[in-house]
C-alpha cells in the first residue's frame, strides 16, 4: 500500500506525537511491540499525554483503522501487545 492511498497509513507512519520503528505493527512477538511503542511513548518530546496514553492511543489507532482488513491473528497478535502494555507501566 502507497502512503498517498490512505489517510490512516500516513499518520501512522508520519505521527506527530510518537517516531515509531519500522514495522513495529507487523511484528509477530506482543512483547517486542509493547517494549517499542513504550520507548518511543517515553523518550517522545512531542506527546501530549501520559507515555502510557500515547502508546495505547497509537496502538488502538492502529487496530480500529485496520479494521475488517486485519487478519484475525494479526488482531490476536495486538491485542496480546495491548495487554503487554498495561503490564509493562504497571495498569494490571
């Protein structure tokens, strides 16, 4: 998919708040996207929340924007990162 084909696509990968790694969502290990999403929550300087926020906000972005074009292990796979989430700032 070309950036200039959907509006979704372009503020994922230019966000203004979060400088995400390549690929973060394409990952297949909940962890590794949780411990990413997080780093780039914590050291962003652009943020206007919480880290925690941002991460989840980009994360739930991300699923909901995807939407009936997610492929079901795919949505598995991040829902797992937003359990990972919670857990690495301590929300469970």
């Amino acid at each position: 998919m070309r950036l200039k084909d959907s509006w979704s696509a372009k503020v994922t990968h230019n966000s203004i708040a979060l400088d995400l790694e390549e690929g973060v969502f394409t990952w297949d290990d909940p962890k590794r996207i949780a411990l990413s999403l997080k780093h780039s929550a914590d050291v962003s300087v652009r943020r206007k929340t919480t880290s925690f926020m941002s991460a989840m906000s980009m994360l739930n972005f991300y699923i909901n924007r995807a939407g009936k074009n997610l492929r079901p292990e795919r949505k598995i796979i991040l829902k797992n990162a937003k359990k990972e989430l919670r857990i690495l700032f301590g929300r469970i």
